[in-house]
C-alpha cells in the first residue's frame, strides 16, 4: 500500500555544524509504525517521544492518543457534524505550544441518546452553526460571516482578529497577562499566498530584533522567507510535495550558508532537522492535533516553522498558516469556513477526522480520470442509484469518469484502492492540482465538453459535478 513502516539514520560525522560535540546526534531518526486493516496509524515507535498508540472510532475520528511509556493521553469525542466536544475533566490541561499534553475528554457515541446529551441543561455545550464556543478553557467568538475574532486562553491571554474582504486574517492583537499588547498585520498576494508578517505595536519600534518577515512563494508551496537575521530557502521531497526534504539558511552575519535536513513522519510533518553530517540541530513532539508540545532545540537557532504539511506557524498567535486559511492544532479545526461552502463538506471549519492519515496542504482538491485499462464493457451509474443501470463499451483508455479529489496523502490518491481500481479495469489519472474552487470548476468544464463530443456523460459520473 505503499505505508511507511521504518526510518532511521546513521551519523557520518562527529561535529555539528559549529564544530561543537552533539551528544544527541547519534542515530537521529529510530522510529516505527504500524496501521490497521483501514490504513489508519495505530502505533509509532520513537526513540524519543516513545510509543504512542491511537484508537480510532467506526469512521476514522481519532478518539484517543496514548503513550504507553508514560501513561498520559488524549481523548476525544465528536459530536454528529464532527466538532470536537468539551466534556470536562478533574484536572484540564494547558493549552499553547510547549505548554501541555492537550484535550482530555471522555469518548462518547455520536448516536441520537448522545445527541440528547449535548442538548440537555447538564451538558451545555451545543455547537450551533458548528461554530465551537469553548474548548478546553479556551473561549471562541465569531463574526457574522462565520470567522473567528476573539479568542481568550487559560492564562488570560486575550487574541483579536480583523479580516479583510476577502476572509483573510489581516490584524491580530494580542493582549498579554503582563498588560502588554502586540499588535500583527498580515498581507497577501491575489492569490491568497501571504507575502508578509509584522508586528507594529510601540515596543518593537525600538527593538534591535525587528519582527518582520517576508515570504516567496513558488506556486503554492514556501520557498523562501527573509528575516533581519538572513533568509531561509526550502527544498521539498519532489516537484509535486509539500513535504519539507531540506532548508538552506543564508546567515547574514557571516554571509554563510548552512544547510540543514528534514526528516518527517508517516504524514510528512517535521520531527527531526539534522545537519550534512547527520547531527541532531532539532526535533519535535506533537499533539494529536499537531500542536508542538516539545521544541527541541540542540542548536538553539534551529528554526523550524512547519507543522502539519504546508502550515507554517505563527508564533504570535499559535495559529498555523495554511495557505487559504488558518488551522487552530488545540481543536483540530480552521478559524474561519471553508471558501466553497457545502462542496467542500458540511463542517465548514472540519479539518480532517485525524492528523494521523489526513492532511489538507492547502485546502486544495486533484482532478482526476478513471480510464479503461483494457477493451471491454464497463458499468454505467446514475444519479439516485448505487448500483449499475447497464453497462457500455470501452476501449482501452476511453475516460470512465471525471471527478475532483481531497483524499491524498504524501502525493498517493487514497479515494480508490489499488484493488478497486485493478478489479474493476480502471487506472486512476491525475490531471492537475489547484485550489478546491477552481478543481471544481474544471471538473464541470471537463465534463460539459465530455457531453458535447459524445452526448452523453461519462459512464462513471452521475452528474455534472
């Protein structure tokens, strides 16, 4: 299938990248995994963080990740939309980056007595609009449009956001328990690509650590960002990943470059970065939910701001940038809905139902052809009706379907099995990649001129989008 089952490395040096002993570098990467019968992750082996163990429920929600070494886990449970539930604990933790294990809730069904529950006066938490209101001692509020503006951690930090036309995140103001304020503004490209972050409030005026970056883009992956202390250049595994392979760090002190390796788990986030002689310079623990509970700094200016694939994360807020929108890891959700509205789901903030199998790059979909792998005759569906109404006659490479897709992971259509698709005579055909709005749109555009020259639609497609 194709699952990554082992990784490891060996040091081929002793130095580190400054020359100094690295007592950690020795064999950096050690990690194992295994999954079930779905595909879904169940165990990972690492030298570090442990063993982690996952449970999943009937249609791949995770319900809890527990470390058999330390005993500590997260649990969770959903409601009939998929929003996250806050059922409380004795003793609940924090939240923020570095800052705790996670959520712990007590799993529940999602059946109509568990619906019941949630809307009964001992059990408050009704999501309505599935816009979450509290989680875990954080506090949510939400404009008319549906995007998150206020948001009040359990330390009293208290976060405002103003978006612009467009839904994107433009300003944050950021209220600190000590009674400073930090005040962000963010600026993005017609294409929604973000070109820059700055912090604008009085105190960075006379700071000797300007908190400005500038981002460049190569299509919809980061390829570079600057900063006062040099610029950052990333290399991915291959032309069509948004899996970090390497990053390229031009000092501008020293007009050096240094060059520093990835290396990513099963879903392709981050949790080692080592130098050219295989040295560890930093490594990561995460949430179930992708949050960095662990930063682990060997070289103290490691830098590494990437999360789950193509989110880059905003230390200011604790938000994920993700291209279109911005992911909250202490809820597994977006801040703000998704632009297609019910085409893209029926929870317009639901990111996936794990982290562990899912990823969402940019929000963006893959069209796609099912074509005929051999001379014959294939089924031919119809809206309403699950199963064939008929059959018809194809030659080899005739197109059976058109469809868009946002099942890949690591580059791999997971929409189909292999199996599937050799039973049934069928090759699945990438052809392009985009933004899920626009997917949508050639999907219909393929298959209106599908229509035009035959007359018909394709004999896998039971409407015109």
């Amino acid at each position: 299938m194709g699952r990554l089952k082992s990784q490891r490395t060996v040091r081929s040096g002793t130095q580190t990248l400054h020359g100094k002993q690295n007592p950690l570098a020795g064999g950096a990467v050690n990690r194992r995994y295994a999954y079930d019968k779905a595909g879904n992750l169940i165990q990972s082996a690492d030298q570090r963080s442990g063993v982690l163990n996952y449970v999943y429920d009937k249609i791949g929600r995770i319900q809890e990740a527990r470390n058999s070494q330390t005993g500590r886990s997260e649990t969770f449970a959903f409601d009939p939309a998929h929003n996250i539930l806050d059922i409380p604990t004795s003793t609940p933790s924090p939240v923020g980056e570095g800052r705790g294990e996670g959520k712990t809730t007590a799993p529940i069904s999602d059946d109509l007595q568990t619906q019941g529950r949630l809307k009964s006066p001992a059990n408050p938490n009704l999501i309505s609009g599935n816009r979450l209101k509290e989680y875990n001692g954080i506090e949510y509020t939400y404009d008319a449009l549906g995007n998150l503006i206020y948001r009040q951690l359990p330390n009293g930090e208290n976060q405002y956001y103003q978006y612009d036309l467009e839904n994107q995140l433009v300003r944050a103001e950021i209220k600190k328990p000590a009674g400073n304020t930090e005040i962000w503004t963010y600026a993005y490209d017609p294409f929604g690509r973000r070109l820059s972050k700055e912090r604008q409030d009085k105190l960075v005026w006379t700071s000797t650590d300007p908190k400005r970056t500038h981002f460049v883009w190569d299509g919809s992956r980061l390829l570079q960002e600057y900063t006062y202390k040099g610029s950052y250049t990333y290399i991915y595994t291959d032309q069509d990943s948004y899996e970090p392979l390497a990053q390229v760090f031009h000092n501008n002190q020293d007009e050096e470059q240094y060059l520093a390796y990835f290396h990513n788990d099963q879903i392709g986030i981050p949790k080692e970065m080592t130098d050219i002689h295989g040295n560890l310079l930093w490594y990561g623990e995460y949430t179930a939910w992708g949050r960095l509970k662990k930063d682990g700094r060997v070289y103290k200016d490691a830098h590494q701001p990437f999360r789950l694939q193509n989110q880059y994360y905003d230390s200011e807020t604790g938000l994920h940038y993700n291209y279109f929108r911005y992911y909250d890891s202490d809820t597994g959700r977006f801040v703000s809905q998704d632009v297609i509205g019910l085409v893209g789901g029926e929870n317009f903030y639901q990111f996936s139902p794990n982290t562990q199998s899912w990823i969402d790059p940019l929000g963006l979909k893959e069209l796609y052809y099912l074509v005929a792998r051999k001379d014959g005759f294939y089924p031919v569906m119809e809206w309403g009706k699950r199963k064939p109404v008929g059959k018809i006659w194809l030659k080899k490479g005739d197109i059976w379907k058109i469809g868009e897709t946002k099942n890949i992971v690591k580059g791999v259509q997971r929409r189909y099995s292999q199996k599937w698709l050799d039973r049934n005579n069928l090759k699945y055909i990438r052809v392009m990649k985009g933004p899920k709005k626009a997917m949508q749109r050639w999907e219909r555009l393929k298959i209106i001129k599908y229509i035009k020259r035959r007359g018909k639609l394709p004999a896998g497609n039971k409407c015109k989008h």
